[in-house]
C-alpha cells in the first residue's frame, strides 16, 4: 500500500494575524487531520480557506478547485459572484450548466442567459 505524501508549509509572515501563505496537503496525523486545511491569506492545500483560495475544496474571494465558494469562483463546481466552472452557480454564471442573474452555457438559467451581442 502506497502511502500518502503530507506537505505542510506556514511563512511566518502575517497580515491581519492571518498566516501571508499557508500549503497544507495530505494527512496530518499529529494534528489529526485526515485531509490538509489551510487557512491563511494565500492558502493551497486539499482544503483552503483564505483571500486566495487553491485546493480540492476552496473557500475565498478568489477560490480555484474542484468545489469553489467565492466571490470570483472557478472550478468543477463553482457558486458565488463570478463563476466559471463545469456546474456555475452566482450572479454572472459561465459553464456547462449555469444558473445566475447573467448565465452562460449549454444549460443556462437566468433572467439573462445571453451575453449581449456584438454588432456585426
């Protein structure tokens, strides 16, 4: 059985008390941690909680995963204010299915599901 690798890196600069950078990725048995939260300013990890958001599950201003919850949201699954994904959800809407105020995409629901078009 192959065995999982665990990355884990905190800067010791903060902003706001907020770590400046946090990557947390795999199991962390001290901590007992099944899966790397970060939490911080710019987080990366399975799972990121911060301002800039990367990981399997991202929550953030600007969140980028598989399921993203942000302000401007891209992934697999996206909701928030601006959101690109394969499933998006919030006010301006880009993907494969979308659902907003503004939606884009091969299944779209809004009250707009057009973008303007250009004049030709």
């Amino acid at each position: 059985m192959r065995r999982k690798s665990t990355i884990r890196y905190r800067s010791t600069q903060q902003l706001f008390g907020y770590p400046l950078l946090v990557i947390a990725r795999g199991p962390d048995e001290q901590a007992g941690e099944v899966r790397g939260i970060a939490r911080g300013i710019i987080a990366i990890g399975d799972i990121a909680i911060g301002v800039l958001a990367i990981g399997g599950i991202s929550l953030g201003i600007i969140a980028i995963g598989g399921l993203s919850l942000g302000l401007c949201a891209v992934g697999g699954v996206a909701a928030g204010g601006a959101t690109l994904g394969g499933v998006a959800i919030g006010l301006i809407a880009l993907g494969g299915v979308s659902i907003g105020i503004l939606a884009k995409g091969g299944v779209a629901i809004g009250t707009s599901s057009v973008l303007p078009k250009s004049p030709r």
